[in-house]
RNA sequence: GGCGACGUAGCCAAGUGGUAAGGCAGAGGUCUGCAAAACCUUUAUGCGGCGGUUCAAAUCCGCCCGUCGCCUCCA
C-alpha cells in the first residue's frame, strides 16, 4: 500500500503524490513566543517531526519551514509590560522553544523565518491585493481581505460565510471594516503598540497575522506546494484566509494537502491555567518525567484523535520505552543457535510498521509491529535460539523503525560499550560472589552505582546497564 | 443556533462487514545471597444504549444518551 494523508480540505484520505517526485515542499505553523510552549503545542510539533522522519524514510527529500510568529498582540503587550523591546523579549523564547525542540529529539526543519524580517514580502503581497481590488482600506486606515472575493472562503472548515455573518461572537460595531467577516492584512498603528511598526508604503503599523505564514511559505517553497499542517484550531480562519491571501495573489492553487492535529486534553479537560492542568514541557521534566518517555506518549495515539494526557498514561509510555531499550541491549549480546522462523517473522514486521504508517501515520498501529516482535522473539532470546548475526537484522529493524519514533536506539547502542575499568569492577564482584564475600560485592555494587551503572543478576551472568 | 469529532478492559489504544491487535497497570510464576531488572502465563462471549439491514455488525442505517472541539488572530 502507498502513502495517504488525510486531507482536511476534502476530508478524505488521499494517496500521497507530491509536485515533484522525490522532493516534498513543506509548511508547519509553528510557535507564537510569547511563552514557553506547552504540551499541547508540542503534540502537534511532534506530529509534525513524525510526518517529516516517515517522508524521509519513504526517500523523499524533505524541505521544511517553521516559522516563527515573533510579533503579535500577546508579544507586544507583554514585552511593554516588562519594559523590554519586542525583540529582546522573543529572543528568549526562541531560544528555549529551540531547547524543547532538541530534549523532545524533534529534527530541525530547513528554514525557521521570523515574522520580523519578512515585513517587505508582506507588503508586497497586500499591495498587490490592493491593486487587485480583494483587499481594501477600512475606516481606520488598516486594510481589510474582503472575504466575497474569493469565492471558495469557508471551504476548508466547511463553513458558510453567510452564516458567519450572523455569528454569534461577532459583533459588527466593533470593526472599522466592512464586513465582519473580513480580516486584517496589516494593521494599522496603535498608541498600544510602542515602538513597535514598521513605516511602508502602507502606511505606518505592524502585519496581520495571517499574512506572515503565506509570505514565508511561498518564499521558500514557491507559490504552489505540498503540504501545510498546524493544529485544529489553525484551519479556521488562520489556515483558510493564507488560502484566500495567497491564491488571489498567485492566481494558483496554494497547498495541495492539509494536515491538522486534534488537541491534547488534560484529565479529559480542555489544556488551562485556571484549572491548573496546564504543563510545559519543562513542567513534564521536572517531575522526572524523561523527553523519550513524552515522545513515546505522544506516538500512542493516532494524530487526528484527541490525545488525553494523565500522568498514568505518561507512566506507561515510561515503561513501554524501557521495555523496548532493554530488548534491544538484550540483542546485542546475544549468540546462540539460528533462529529459522526469524525471516519471516523480520518481514512481517516490517511490513506492519510500513503500512502503519503509510495509513495517514497511524503510529499505535505502527508501534505494536514492534511490540508483536517482541514478544515473539524474547522468549525466544531466553533460549538463547538466536543467532548473533540475527540479533544483528533485529536491531537492524528497530533502527529502522527508530528514523521514525526517535527513542535514540543508535546512542543506547552506542553508549552500551562498557569502559574497561567497569568491565574490571563487574568481574571483581562476581569473584566476591562466588566466594560468597557478599559484602565486598554489595560495596562494589554501590561502586558501581555511584559511576552510573546497574548490574542486574541472571542465570548467565551479571548484565550492567547505565543509568 | 451552525459545522464537526469522539464513546472499545482499571487506564491508554488499533481495528470501518467475517467473529476483538498492541501497550501500561493488576494477579500468578521463573530467576535470585540480597536487590533490581528481565522473562513467562493470565486479564473484554463483547466494543455508550435501543432498534434495523445482513448468513454474518465494534464496523452499515435510524433514533437516543454522553463527552469534546470549531464558529474571527488558541497547536
């Protein structure tokens, strides 16, 4: 079976085909820092790391763009609050948003634009909007996208424009624009916004929101490209108005698929401070919660489904992660007689966790190929009935499999060589051991702990892990 | 009010017509000087409820109940 996403703009699973080949073009919205991100943003950065990892494993070459949404109401208003320029106030929070990529084990996308320094290819979009008559000046001088241009607004969310009108939260006295449903392409300079604008042939102001993401994707992809995701709450109206914005630029289609992420819940709740179940990632560490253990949480469950977070479920992700490192150090030492089910059982395996994943990224589907190996094969390795070349083709499998979950099998395997000096103490102990001197071998135990390493007793001698 | 999603074991979670994957936790066991870890066995006559279609339904249809999301700048 071939690759196939869902695609919310027909709300259909499709066979997966980009614009070229073996090159895919692609668009994650990414982080308002105006704060640390949480654990729900970090469910949909991690999908997108997922989605980006399988790509490249299917040998497609990858080109991603993150962007950076440095500057918005809520920067703004809390760089003023703290007296510091906009910029000073989002460099930090770039910098730890980088940091929480890289303990998460999220691979670096190509480009990470700033809202900031793309100002002129902004203004170049709206004023050719302007020209074209879809955008227009409103009566506080900010300009508008007049949403009956575009004959498709609503599409993606399966929304009426009509009924939007009448909306509920909209009130329509509170708009310079004419149509409630219109939205800001730039806006307008405020006495709350500081020093922050830009002066342009617009005029004085700073951007709309919207208008960043189509001028950085198309920067960098081109006018016309694969693939944009973003959360659930992204594709209406953020994700449908960069359609609007930029298919009446371009006069050409814009994205061909759209991947959105349900939300991550808390104890069945919506994610808040006021309830006091709202986590960042950090928050998640220090309870010794580990970065492995969280991306483990957040592959269990499938990326269009709302992903309930409890400590509980975060505990067992824990164990599974364990589960799977102690296999795979198991693999490693073992030497034994030929195994003659394994070929079959290795194909299997790859091929459940191939059309795992070819079906719109189903990672628990994925996931349980590799705990189906498992549990055929540990008892299998009790008997010692695998041979060192085969335990080799296992691990190979489970490298494999990790280019996509990233629970950093290759530095387990590599960090698993035990220095000398170690080797030295374990075999001291054993000799205690054996004497029965079970003092000395419980002091070099506790040697041993205090180098960080663990030895666990079997029937076939002492295995030492790092801890 | 409009649009939409979801409800499978104590918890998490696959499965969209052929008789319930997988994980965690629990229970029992193996191993062990102790410890820790690991390993083995075991755990849903049933998939929110009631009807219907079918030889066959968790899967399709209808109604109901429940939870949640979006509906103008929240991933």
């Amino acid at each position: 079976m071939a690759l196939v996403f869902f695609n919310t703009l027909t709300r259909k699973k499709e066979a997966f085909h980009p614009l070229s080949p073996s090159e895919v073009k692609l668009y994650t919205c990414g982080p308002t820092v105006y704060d640390f991100a949480h654990i729900g943003n970090f469910r949909t950065y991690l999908f997108e790391d997922i989605l980006r990892r399988w790509l490249n494993t299917s040998n497609y070459n990858v080109t991603q763009v993150m962007n950076i949404t440095d500057v918005d109401d809520k920067t703004i208003r809390r760089s003023t609050e703290k007296g510091i320029s906009l910029n000073e106030y989002t460099h930090d929070y770039i910098n730890f948003f980088f940091e929480d990529l890289l303990s998460l084990k999220i691979e670096p996308a190509e480009f990470y634009p700033r809202a900031t320094e793309y100002i002129p290819d902004m203004v170049q979009i709206i004023t050719h909007l302007l020209e074209k008559k879809i955008a227009y000046k409103g009566e506080d001088s900010s300009i508008y996208y007049d949403v009956s241009k575009f004959p498709d607004y609503g599409k993606l969310a399966n929304i009426e424009v009509a009924e939007l009108k009448s909306g509920a939260r909209v009130s329509h006295d509170e708009y310079d624009k004419e149509e409630a449903s219109d939205f800001a392409l730039w806006k307008t300079y405020d006495r709350e916004d500081g020093d922050v604008f830009w002066e342009t042939p617009l005029g004085k102001g700073r951007p709309g929101w919207h208008i960043e993401c189509s001028a950085m994707s198309m920067k960098h992809l081109g006018p016309h490209f694969d693939i944009h995701t973003g959360g659930v709450d992204n594709i209406f109206p953020h994700h449908q108005n960069e359609i609007a914005q930029s298919e009446a630029y371009t006069g050409e289609k814009f994205v061909n698929y759209w991947l959105h992420a349900e939300h991550l819940i808390v104890d069945g709740k919506k994610m808040s401070k006021s309830l006091g179940n709202f986590y960042t990632v950090r928050d998640i560490f220090k309870k010794g919660f580990s970065p492995l253990g969280l991306r483990y949480f957040y592959v269990s469950s499938h990326y269009r489904n709302k992903l309930n977070f409890t400590f509980q479920g975060l505990q067992a992700a824990e164990s599974s992660v364990h589960r799977i490192k102690d296999f795979v150090l198991r693999l490693k030492s073992a030497h034994g007689n030929p195994y003659p089910d394994l070929p079959e059982a290795l194909s299997k395996a790859y091929q459940e966790f191939k059309e795992g994943m070819d079906d719109d990224l189903n990672t628990p589907r994925a996931v349980a190929s590799v705990h189906e190996l498992m549990n055929l094969l540990n008892p299998v390795l009790e008997e010692k009935e695998i041979s060192r070349e085969q335990a080799q083709e296992v691990i190979q499998f489970f490298l494999y499999t990790d280019k996509t979950l990233g629970l950093n099998l290759d530095e387990l395997l590599e960090e698993s060589l035990i220095p000398e000096e170690i080797e030295r103490l374990i075999s001291e102990r054993e000799k205690a051991r054996k004497n029965k001197d079970y003092r000395k071998s419980d002091e070099i135990r506790k040697t041993l702990q205090e180098k960080r390493f663990v030895i666990e007793d079997t029937p076939s001698g002492p295995r030492v892990k790092r801890i």
